[in-house]
C-alpha cells in the first residue's frame, strides 16, 4: 500500500511539473501547443469551407466540447488518470514478471527496426485493438452509459472528438497497454502516432468534406516529406542529388493523389463514413452500431460493420432517449456512475 501511495504522489507532481512546462514552454515536441494548433486549423476549414453550410459556426455545444479538450487531455490526466496509469502500468509489469520471470519492460521484438516501421506496426496495432474496444463500448451495456457522453452530439464538428467521458480513457488505455507494451513502442513513439490519430479524429469529426483525391495527396505529401528530408530513418533519398528528390517527391505525391486517392475511403476514416456511426437511427441488422473505425475504415470492411447508404450529411444524429441525457458537463461527468432518475 506504501508503494501504491509513493508511486500515485510521484505521479501527481511528475505531470504536474511536465504540464507547468508545457505550458511555459513551446517547441516542436510541445503536445499542448499542437493540440491547440490542429484544433484551430480544423475550426479554420470548418469556416471557410463547411461541409453544413447551414450550421452555425459555433454549432450548438461547441464550447462544452472545447472545455472537454482541455478536460480529457489535461485537467482528467491531471486530477485522475496520471495517479492511476501509474498504477496500472505497475501492476501489470509486476503481474508479469511474477508469471513469466522477465521484465516486460525488456521485451523489444522490434528492436533494430527502422523507426517508420515501428510507427506504421505501432499505429496499426493500436488502431486495431482500439476498433475492438470501440465495439465492446457499443456491445456491452455499463460500457455504452459512457460512451454515450460521446454520441451525446447532436451537431457534428471537429471539437465533438474530444467530448468523451473520462472512463473511455481508462478503458482504452487499460486494454491496449499490454499489447503495445509487448510490442516494444516506447513513449516517442506512441507521442507521434498519437499526433496523428488526435489530428485525423478531428478531421473524422469536423464539418469539412474533402474529395478521396485530396486526402491521398495530403498523405503522401507527409511520406513525401519524410522521405526527402531522410526523416523517422527513410533514408531511401539520403544520397540522392538534387533533381532525383523532387522527382521522387513528385511521384510519391502523383501515386497519392491517383493510386491511393480512389481507394482513400476503403483504408482511412472520413465525415461522409463517421457520421452515419452517429446517426441516430441504426439499421435493423446492425443494431449494436456500425463504422466503428477510428483512423482505419479498413477493419469495418473487413469485418461487415461497413454502413454508408447515401450522403449523410443531414443525417439527424444522437440515439433514442437523447432528450433526456445531462446536457451539462456536471451531469455527464457523473453519467454511467450513479444511477440515473427515470
């Protein structure tokens, strides 16, 4: 018990400390201020360009699903989540030296491995097991009271990604720890991979609509980049001259915007897909939800839990019940914990 307190105090101060100076300190590696950067580039192309022409621009909760960006990523990993993921994450090292002998820690099989290798196996794997999870938030009923906050949205936008009850985050990272663990993904790892998750959910979320053409060319503009300036140990371009560069740069944009912009939409999440997954009506032979993709479309296709009719757009969004949910944060904060009055 000692050590529980020891280690949840240690927490505490530790991400203290780290949020003073995230705050204090901008720089490239600063994932507050990247927060704050790609949530306003979102709220920019929501503006200029809406998919909803007729939503206003602060649609309806929008402030509260800002303060939930500051709730779930800072003030919950603060209050709750930094004391308990360090006791989470102590108990399943120590459970698994106890069984096994070994440190977890020293597990590493991708060790020697090129870094954009380890961030493509890491960013797939976690995407995979978070569609399970997903799904077991819809399957099982004390799960989807919490998940619920989250299809609580009546008006989508990209800040509606960020409006998740607290207990997502403990199911989620409860779940997923130990494979990523195994699989040896350290913490600047994940802190990219999580970047660019946190970057595409604002854009599964946010009131834009964007041809498949133009999301493969963004993609491979980004592997284009990595690639020229040798970065994440691309070095494929690390010796070419100068014209073999912008060729090759040329043609990794080409092959997104022609090869991998038509099937965009098989591979990777969009609006046009996530929103029938907030849609409020479910069709009768997926009643359990559908699209439950979160970055990947992929695993939805594979496994038939693929639903996009028609242009959903004005698609009326919530579920049954909706009117009677806490419209307040108080009220949701609490939600799927107490017992509800009827």
């Amino acid at each position: 018990m000692e050590n529980i307190l020891h280690t949840i105090k240690n927490s505490y101060t530790g991400y203290a400390r780290y949020l003073w100076h995230a705050l204090n300190n901008p720089s490239w590696d600063n994932y507050f201020y990247w927060l704050l950067a790609v949530s306003f580039l979102f709220l920019a192309l929501e503006w200029v360009s809406p998919w909803r022409k007729s939503q206003d621009r602060f649609r309806k909760d929008f402030w509260l699903d800002f303060f939930y960006l500051f709730f779930n990523f800072f003030l919950f990993s603060l209050v709750i989540y930094a004391a308990l993921s360090r006791v989470i994450v102590n108990f399943f090292n120590d459970a698994f030296y106890q069984i096994f002998n070994v440190e977890l820690t020293s597990f590493n099989p991708l060790v020697g491995a090129p870094l954009w290798f380890i961030l493509l196996a890491g960013f797939i794997i976690r995407d995979f097991i978070q569609w399970w999870i997903h799904r077991l938030l819809h399957k099982v009923p004390f799960l989807w009271k919490f998940h619920q906050v989250h299809h609580s949205v009546e008006q989508m936008g990209f800040a509606a990604h960020l409006r998740f009850h607290w207990m997502e985050t403990i199911v989620y990272r409860t779940i997923e720890y130990l494979p990523l663990a195994l699989l040896g993904i350290g913490l600047y790892d994940f802190f990219i991979i999580h970047l660019f998750t946190l970057a595409y959910g604002h854009y599964n979320h946010a009131n834009i609509s964007i041809p498949g053409k133009f999301v493969g060319l963004f993609l491979a503009v980004l592997i284009g980049t990595a690639a020229v300036t040798s970065s994440f140990d691309i070095t494929m371009l690390k010796e070419a001259n100068l014209f073999t560069t912008i060729s090759a740069f040329i043609l990794i944009c080409l092959a997104g915007y022609y090869v991998l912009g038509p099937r965009v939409k098989y591979i990777f999440n969009s609006p046009e897909m996530h929103i029938w997954h907030h849609g409020f009506e479910m069709p009768e032979d997926k009643p359990d939800g559908i699209n439950f993709g979160l970055t990947l479309a992929i695993w939805d296709y594979l496994f038939k839990t693929n639903y996009m009719p028609y242009n959903g757009r004005d698609l009326r969004l919530g579920f049954p019940g909706i009117e009677k949910f806490p419209p307040h944060f108080s009220g949701q904060f609490f939600h799927g914990i107490l017992k509800q009055k009827n």
